[in-house]
C-alpha cells in the first residue's frame, strides 16, 4: 500500500483547534497515516468525521468528542473505508451512531479484512496501532446523500461515486462554509492511487477529477483534507490540477504508443518537476497504472461502458 511506517501513528487531540463555531479539526501533526479529523457540533449533537488508525486513537478521538459534546447525542461518519479513516469506528459502538453510504460499508465487509492485513504489514508502529481492531459495521446505511441535523445546524453527507475509493464521501458544514474531503484532497502531497491489481482497481482518476471540479463548483470557503493542512478552495483546484497532469500525460504516451512502465517514469519526473515540494511521488506509477486503463480506448474502459449502456 505505502512506505514501511517510521513513526507511531497515534492521533493527539491536544493539537485540536477551532475552525468554525463549535467545529474542530484535530489536525494529523505531519504524520503518516494520522487522518485530519472532524468534531462538529450543533445545540443537540455532536458529528465526528473519522477515527485514526485502530482502537487506541478512536478512543483518544472518542473521549474528547465525548467531553465537547456533553449530554449532546454523539454521531460517527467516516469519508471512506481506508483504515487510518475507519478501522477504530468499534470503539464508538453504543457511544454513537455510525452513519455511511452503501458503497463504503459495502467497501468496509469486502475490503476490510485484505486492508487490514496489507497495513499490518507496514511496520511494527502500525501492526501495534491495529491490534485488536475489530472491523464495524455501519448503524445506518444511506445511498447517495443524507442530511444529518445537530440542532441549528445541518450537516450535509454525500456519496462522490468512485474515485479514490468507491465510497468516498464529502462532509459539509454550509451554515460554515467548511467541506472535510478525505483523502479527495491531500494537502502538499501527491494523490494516493491505491492501484493494486488484480486485488483492489476500484480508484478512478477520471471519477475523481469530475469529483473535484464538482466540489470546487460549490465554493466551499475552508477545505479540511484527508491529511496535510487545512486551507481554502486552492486545495481543490491544486488536486484537481495535479491529476489532469497525470492524466493528460499519461493519455498523450499511451497514444504515442510508449510502454507503461516508461511512460510511468516520464511522468513521474513531470509531476516532480510540477510539484517538487510534494511528497509520497511514488503514487505517480500507481496513478499512470489506473489511468492507462481509463484511456477512452482501453479494452477494459470499452467493456465498462458497454455494461453501463
């Protein structure tokens, strides 16, 4: 999936900070696999957006939503299956009402177990942070959309369709002009494109790109990233930038008949060139894999859009 993990994963809610009114983002501290994650609050509940890698972090995460909320009714989401987002949803079990869309928790019984293994084995930090992750399902399945109301203030969850994942999900707070979009948008690295075949092909960087220019259409004022720091609508537009790049580099050598493999290392060095303060470049080759096969004349692209019509 990635790298060997050289630091604990661990989230820390004492870098918590205030966004918005009775909204937190407790921030991933610049460390791998720690999730930026959500605590927002209406006069009647209390929604938290993503748990950290495993039972220890979400409790941390769980024990000060807990203590924000007070005798607030407590609610979990998660902005898609991936285990630093998802895998310590157990521990909020009969503290809160753990809310997806169809395609994650369908992501989440399917995929879970695979994931878990594939991160267990990036080092002995992360294999610890996943000990006894006992992996959830979901309290209320929705199928695209559902607005969540925290008293005065409604919270809007909405299924983007494939892209990073199948069940990517956006959370957004309009009365705060806020929008969480999980690993939609990473902040000065590049796009992680888990591209795994024959086991996981389910990202699509065409999807995501469509997901991106629809998210920016919205004008959200304070964009919240999977990890990185938060900042404004240039998140969405540098992702967004950063994988059209991929693609139209990628598109214009396939059609002049280059190789994957070197196309995916010329592309990397454009990419690097374009961004080279970004980290995690390895992701370019798995973007460059996924895309080649979304090229409007892939055999598989062909299949997909023989069985859609």
């Amino acid at each position: 999936m990635a790298q060997r993990q050289t630091t604990d994963p661990r989230v820390r809610t004492e870098g918590a900070r205030e966004i918005a009114p009775d909204l937190v983002v407790i921030p991933d501290q610049g460390v791998r696999l720690v999730p930026n994650i959500g605590v927002i609050g209406g006069t009647r509940a209390v929604l938290v957006v993503d748990t950290g890698l495993g039972p220890d972090s979400a409790e941390e995460v769980l024990a000060y939503a807990a203590a924000r909320a007070g005798d607030r009714r407590l609610y979990l989401t998660t902005t898609h299956f991936h285990p630093e987002h998802a895998f310590g949803a157990r521990a909020f079990a009969g503290r809160a009402v753990y809310l997806a869309n169809r395609a994650q928790a369908a992501d989440l019984a399917a995929k879970g177990p695979g994931y878990l293994d594939m991160f267990r084995g990036l080092g002995d930090h992360v294999a610890r942070r996943l000990s006894g992750v006992d992996l959830p399902a979901p309290d209320v399945v929705y199928e695209e959309s559902a607005e969540l109301d925290l008293g005065g203030r409604v919270v809007r969850l909405r299924a983007v369709g494939r892209a990073h994942s199948r069940g990517d999900q956006v959370v957004e707070v309009p009365d705060a002009g806020v929008v969480f979009t999980g690993d939609l948008v990473e902040a000065g690295q590049f796009p992680i494109l888990p591209w795994f075949p024959p086991h996981d092909t389910d990202v699509s960087g065409t999807g995501w790109i469509a997901a991106l220019r629809r998210l920016a259409a919205e004008e959200p004022r304070t964009v919240v990233p999977g990890h990185g720091a938060v900042g404004g609508p240039d998140l969405l537009a540098d992702a967004e930038g950063c994988l059209r790049l991929l693609r139209d580099e990628t598109w214009a050598r396939r059609d002049a008949g280059m190789p994957e493999e070197r196309t995916a290392a010329e592309v990397a060095a454009v990419l690097t060139a374009r961004y080279p303060d970004w980290s995690e470049p390895e992701w370019i080759e798995k973007g460059v894999g996924c895309l080649y096969t979304e090229h409007p004349e892939h055999p598989a692209t062909a299949e997909d859009k023989e069985k859609e019509g």
